[in-house]
C-alpha cells in the first residue's frame, strides 16, 4: 500500500456518509449513504434499495461517482475526496461477510432488508488543506491485464 493510499483510507474511515451521483439513460441523481470501508480493497460497501432513484439508476449503470467531505468553517481545515468508481450488488457469501461487516458499525441495518452493495473505487482525488491550500492527493486503481 502507498503512503498516499494510507492517508486515504485514514481519512474514508474516520467518516460514514457519502454522496453518491449516479445516470442512466438521461437520468441522473445523487444521494447521501452510509456506508462501511471495505478492508484493503479500496471498497465502500452501502445498502440501498432498488426501488430508490439511485438505486435503479445504478443497477443499469454501474459506474458512479461522488464526494466524502466534512463541512469545517474554515477554509484552511478543509479536507475531502472526490472518487469515481463502479457498484455491485453483492450476493451469496460476499452478501453475507458484507453485510456482518456493515451491520457491525450500524447495528440498525439488520433490521433492514435492503441489497448491500460494493462500491468499487478506480479513482480519488483528496483535498487537504491543512497540509498546504490546495494540496492534492490522487489515487488510481492499477488496471488488471
């Protein structure tokens, strides 16, 4: 794992919402999630239902993107990520480990019957200005031959 990695996954696992922007078709929508970093995958795991305008909108289209970011005051305190990547509806034994997993860090989720799905991350640009105004940090998922 990179040094620029690590500081990502510090950062995707110090929060919990994340803005997800999805389109198909003409359409296009954005909603906030909670979600659960996936361990040494670059992998965001989040339930939602199909029914949901996201939701149906991902499953025509996988490929999404978003933005994970606090809301400090001060501009010198911001920090956040911005990502693209692809989603899946997870099934049988992955469902299930991802599932315990999230239901781990909200317990309310087991309650609910909603699809879990992985949001596989390919790209991350990170802003962090309590390292210099401005700074970038980018990752890029290697591509698999």
């Amino acid at each position: 794992m990179t040094d620029d990695q690590a500081v990502i996954e510090q950062y995707l696992k110090k929060y919990h919402v994340l803005t997800l922007c999805a389109a198909a078709e003409g359409d296009l929508w954005c909603a906030n999630c909670f979600y659960v970093v996936e361990p040494d995958q670059m992998a965001l795991l989040l339930m939602t239902e199909l029914k949901t305008r996201h939701g149906t909108l991902m499953a025509k289209q996988p490929r999404v993107s978003g933005t994970i970011a606090a809301q400090p005051k001060t501009v010198a305190l911001i920090k956040g990520i911005q990502y693209s990547g692809r989603v899946i509806q997870l099934t049988g034994d992955e469902e299930q480990a991802g599932r315990a997993l999230y239901c781990k860090q909200f317990p309310v989720a087991r309650a609910m019957p909603s699809p879990l799905w992985r949001l596989s991350l390919d790209a991350i640009k990170m802003t962090d200005n309590t390292l210099g105004f401005g700074k970038k940090i980018h990752w890029q998922r290697e591509t698999q031959a």
